[in-house]
C-alpha cells in the first residue's frame, strides 16, 4: 500500500510539475532537467548542468546565476539565488531582514541525487505563481548543486587529485571546498543550509542529522531535532515517501554520524554558529531518490518561511553568545567526545536480510546515539598567543575568515600553555604525517615577553568555536595535528624511522629523546587591553 501511493505520488507530481509551468509554456519552451528528459534515467552532465541553469535564468527576474570559485581542472562551481526582491550580494541579503537558506549538494563527485533534485528545485523557485516561488517574499535562498564538479565528471567520491572534500572543511586544502567554505558559507553567513549525500539506511527515502559535535552551539542542533525533522517526517509521509536519521541501526539501537570533528561541512557549519543539516539519499530507484529529496528540500524552505524569526534569533543568539563568551573568557572547550544516546527512546524501521528476502522490522523504546558526550574539555581564553615564527600555523586560521590582530610592542604577560607527554603520529584522511599530541593535565603558567608581530587571536568573535577548535593541541582537528607546528616539534619526541626515511632525515643509531616540551599556544586566559592591531589580509 504505501508503494502504491508513493508511485500514486510520484505521477501527480510530475504532471504538477509541468502544470505549473502551463502560463510560462506560452511565452518559452517547457524546460526539463535532462534527468526528467529520460525518466531518471541517468542525470545531467556538468555542461548539461550549465546551459540548464543558463536557460532558466534566461526566463526569470527573480533569480541570479553566478559561480562561487573554479576547480583544480578549471570548472565553475555555480550556484543562483533568489529573493523577492532581487539579492545580488550578501549585504543586501542581511538587510533584507529575512533567513537565509543554502541548498547544497555534490561535495562527493559521484552522489549525484540530491544535485538532480535541486535542479528541479531551481526551477520551481522560477516558476512565476509555483508553490515555492511564492514564498520568495519570506528568505533569501542559495542552491549550490555541485560544489565537485570535477568528482561528478569522474563519477568518483573525491576531486581530481582523490581528495575527499567532505574531511577539507578545516584544512581548507581544495579549492573546491575553500570556495564553497570562503565564498558561500563565510561570505553569506547563511542562517541554516543544507548538504546532500548519497548514503543512509533503507527502507527510508531519505536520512538527515544536524551538527553532530559537543564544539557547536547545541541548540543548533536540537531545533533539528526537535521541529525540523518532524516537520520533514511530516511532509514526507504525506508525499508516500519515508525518512528518518543517518546512518543505521539494529534491535537496540540507531547510531548516526560516527565522528565529531569538524572537517566535515555538517559539524563545521555547527562550529562556525549555522544550523547545518545533512541529506542523505539512501539507494533506491533513482527517480524515487530524486523526488523524495525533491520534497524534503521543499519541506525544509517551508520550515523557514513559517519560522523566520525563530530561526534567525537563534542563530543570532548563538551568534552572540559565542562573541560574549570569548570576550569574558567563560566556558569550556571540549576536546575529547564520543557519541552517545538521547535522553529518550525512538521507534524506527529496519531492513533485515534473510537468504534473498528482506524484511522490514519495528524496532520500538530503542536508543538514539547521535548526542555528543564530552569526555575531556579545557578552559576557553580569552585569547590565544602565537609567535612571530608561527606564520604557517596562522595561514592555516586565515582561511577561515577569522580576525587576527597583531602585537605593536614587546608585551610582557601571564599565559598557559601545555606540556607535551607523548606524540602519535597518524595516516588521516590521506595525510601520512597528522600529530596526535598527549598532552599533561596540568597547564604550565608562564610569564613571558612577547615580541613585536606575535599574533593575537581573540576567541571573541563570531568564528570562536572554530578558533578554539583549531588552536587547542588535544582536538580532532588542529594546527598541531596538521602539521603547521612541526617545526616547533621536531625535537619532541623523534620521528618513526619510516616518517624519517619519508623526509629524508634518517639516521641510523639510538634515538634521542629530548626533555618535556611546551607547545607554544599561548592562552591569555584574563580579558586584558593589549597594544594590537587587525591583521590585513
């Protein structure tokens, strides 16, 4: 039965689709994506793409096309925005007064779903007198429908290098996901956004989650779970479709997103204070996927546009709170976490393979594991001190659109900073040399002179959490596990032979271990006025 109404919907959608399309149909050719052109049957090529979106603005008023930044291989990464009235950059998006949305969706070349559902969804907001172009009174909306064009041509998970783009959101390495992070996301500080995969559990349409990190604001994430996925819960069902959190479960329990660090778009977005959300299009007919996502997307502008203040007040707030923390240096950081259930229990379908037949089960009173649990944090400072000499560590920040001030005169002051007890050298994400640093309990206080040029970062600002989770040693993703603070590093302890060998500093005969070092990330732990000046950049 529920299949039946899903196909039911499936045919009326379509003929809705074209339906509201009749009045432009007089004046210009009926556009398809070329996805719809053959029944889903394969989606649009990246040139496809390209004269698809070009076409559409071509008979629109309401929209503006442009592109975000270009690939390693030279490709646009485009995206089009609409509002009523006509948003043409993002000042005039924060003065409008109204949420702004980012769609995304491609960051993984070959999970190309949710890219052919916003395309559709492109032309919805087109469509004069439509459903969603309607609501263009009441946001400002971005759709990004590739952000790894060079992925899709490959029909491959990375870029053209390999790269995962979705684990590059803290280094910001690719140049595909820095535009994304520098030009989207911290150029037009969307309120919420989301980011479309192809992943998740059958028998679910779709799977989402909000920011899965004990580093972000948690109300980001508990408006998600809280209003907007039942909203979402709700609009599905009644579209014949089904949909519930990422990743999967059992008889005893759902787990969602299996890590916290932030290089991945949905726990960054957490961090840099917007509520982020993830799509994940399970697999399933490709026109099932795509009409689904189709209807969750729609289901998400609609959240918006019925709650605008509630969704921008607070953001705004966790806006705030995070600039009012740092500048009274107040709270904690967490470091270390792990996953673990919600304070209620949920009810859920399973698939369950037997033989050549699948099965669904009800699991019922079961776990949801998708709350953060903090296992180790440090106070938060009110700033935090680099040397002159740190320069790569600091190129490393600048990235992320932080402000970085920079010391006029020698300053003498009362700092902490961490004694290294052991370092762990790791093969992350592609990256044979991260530094995992233990560090000791106990911070060392030190009263030191700082030269001239020494950097100031203020955790006062709306990108704090970020800063703090890229200046403390002990988090998943920092300068130090990076590697722009080996020079600093290099006496303590040595480095495995093989490392050695890599670099071509071997040498063979007993290795010398030196005596306790500090890492020198400084943490002005007390608010004090210094002799600074903003970093140019």
């Amino acid at each position: 039965m529920f299949r039946r109404k899903r196909h039911t919907f499936r045919t009326v959608m379509i003929a809705g689709l074209i339906a509201v399309w009749g009045p432009i149909c007089s004046r210009a050719q009926v556009i398809q994506t070329p996805g719809e052109q053959v029944n889903f049957a394969r989606y649009a090529t990246y040139e496809e793409m390209m004269d698809y979106l070009l076409k559409i603005q071509a008979q629109c008023t309401e929209m503006v096309l442009s592109d975000f930044g270009v690939t390693i291989e030279g490709r646009q990464q485009p995206y089009v925005v609409f509002s009523r009235p006509i948003v043409t950059r993002p000042f005039e998006a924060f003065i409008s007064g109204k949420p702004i949305l980012v769609l995304a969706a491609n960051v993984h070349g070959n999970e190309k779903t949710i890219r052919e559902s916003l395309l559709i969804l492109v032309r919805e907001f087109a469509a004069v007198g439509s459903e969603m172009n309607k609501l263009l009174d009441k946001l400002v909306v971005l759709i990004a429908p590739s952000i790894n064009p060079d992925g899709f041509v490959r029909n491959t998970r990375g870029n053209a290098t390999g790269a995962d783009l979705n684990r590059d959101y803290t280094k910001l390495e690719q140049p595909a996901s820095r535009n994304y992070a520098q030009n989207i996301l911290h150029s037009w500080h969307p309120h919420i956004y989301m980011d479309g995969h192809n992943d998740g559990s059958q028998p679910y349409n779709l799977c989402y989650q909000g920011p899965a990190t004990a580093l972000a604001d948690q109300r980001l994430t508990d408006i998600c779970d809280r209003e907007i996925f039942p909203f979402i819960d709700k609009e599905m069902e009644a579209a014949g479709y089904r949909s519930w959190y990422y990743a999967g479960g059992n008889r005893q329990a759902w787990t969602g997103i299996p890590w916290a660090h932030t290089r991945s778009v949905i726990n960054y977005g957490g961090v840099i204070n917007s509520i982020a959300i993830l799509f994940e299009s399970p697999e399933q007919d490709p026109q099932d996927g795509v009409l689904s996502g189709l209807v969750a997307c729609k289901a998400l502008v609609k959240y918006v546009v019925q709650n605008p203040d509630k969704i921008m007040n607070l953001v705004n707030q966790a806006r705030r709170e995070t600039i009012e923390l740092g500048q009274k240096a107040r709270g904690q950081i967490p470091v270390q976490e792990e996953l673990g259930p919600k304070d209620y229990k949920v009810s859920y379908l399973i698939s369950e393979e037997r033989g050549a037949v699948r099965k669904l089960v009800r699991v019922t009173n079961a776990d949801l594991n998708i709350q953060p649990v903090i296992l180790k944090s440090r106070p938060l400072p009110y700033a935090y001190i680099l040397e002159p000499r740190a320069f790569q560590a600091v190129e490393f920040i600048k990235q992320h659109k932080v402000t970085i001030e920079v010391l006029q005169q020698a300053t003498k002051l009362e700092v902490e900073a961490y004694q290294i007890n052991n370092i762990e050298y790791k093969n992350d994400n592609q990256h044979p040399t991260a530094i995992a640093v233990t560090l000791a309990d106990e911070p060392v206080k030190q009263i030191l002179t700082f030269p001239a040029g020494s950097y100031v970062i203020r955790t006062g600002q709306v990108m704090g959490r970020i800063i703090a989770g890229m200046l403390e040693p002990e988090t998943a993703d920092n300068v130090v596990y990076w590697n722009t603070m080996d020079a600093f590093l290099s006496h303590f302890p040595p480095r495995p032979p093989a490392v050695q060998r890599a670099a071509g500093t071997y040498r063979p005969g007993p290795q010398r271990r030196s005596p306790p070092a500090i890492i020198p990330i400084f943490k002005l732990m007390t608010p004090t006025p210094l002799p600074i000046k903003i970093l140019k950049y």
